[in-house]
C-alpha cells in the first residue's frame, strides 16, 4: 500500500557523455523493484531499481530508499535506514541495536506471514494482501 507520490525510479539516463544531449542518451536500467507482502510505504516515498522492501516493512515520508530493507522494518529517511524491526518474542517494534540473531531466526517466511493474515482475515480482497510484486521498468 502507498501513500500519494510514491515513485519508483527503475531506469534514468546514461550520462558518461556531457557533449551529448540527453535527451538522445540511453536510458539505464536499475534492476527490478520488489515489494513484500503487507507494506506501507507513505506519502512521497522514492525506491530506486534493484531494491526489495521486505514483507511487513513500513517506510516513512519522503524517504529515498537505495538500498533492500529486510522483512518487518521501520525504515525512513534520505538515504532510507532501518531504525526498527518487529521483535516477534515479544510482541513490539525493538532498536535495530537491540536487534539479535535469535530475532531473525523467529521472522516467518513471507508464504507464512501471507497465511497468517489471510487466515485473520479472510474477507480481505485479495488485492490488497499479496505476494510481493516485481516492478519492471525495462
């Protein structure tokens, strides 16, 4: 799910040669976009190609994301970065330097996570919990 002015910027120009016009150059190709299952990604947020946001991640307003985003973040900013992660033992949003191997190991698969809300919620239109979908600019 987006916020209003959400980009995803897959490709831009190639610009090695400054004597020629770019609006004749090239474009380039930055690598698919992949968005998990179950996020939020807010007003004005920018995701560069080659980017994956992981399933259940939130990202915040006007952030550049540049980089993936692992599965069950809060992440903002430009560049965006992780500031939390779902700690799933207890039950709350932790610091990332609170964050332990243990956490990570306890994080279901998207497939789980998936089952897990359409079991809660099973009159929820397919179209608004999915797997993730890959963005292709080419």
């Amino acid at each position: 799910m987006t916020g209003v002015d959400v980009g995803f910027l897959g490709a831009g120009h190639v610009t090695n040669d400054p004597y020629r016009p770019y609006l004749l150059a090239h474009t380039s190709w930055g690598g698919p976009i992949i968005v998990g299952v179950n996020c939020w990604l807010a007003t004005s947020v920018m995701v560069m190609g080659g980017v994956t946001i992981g399933h259940g991640s939130c990202i915040g307003a006007r952030s550049f994301v540049t980089r993936d985003i692992p599965p069950f973040s809060i992440a903002f900013g430009n560049p965006c970065q992780v500031m939390k992660r779902f700690d799933f033992a207890k039950c709350i949003w932790v610091s990332t330097a609170d964050w332990t191997a243990e956490d990570e190991a306890r994080l279901p698969s998207e497939a789980e996570y998936l089952g897990q809300i359409e079991a809660q919620y099973p009159d929820l239109q397919p179209m608004l919990i999915h797997l993730g979908h890959e963005f292709d600019a080419r």
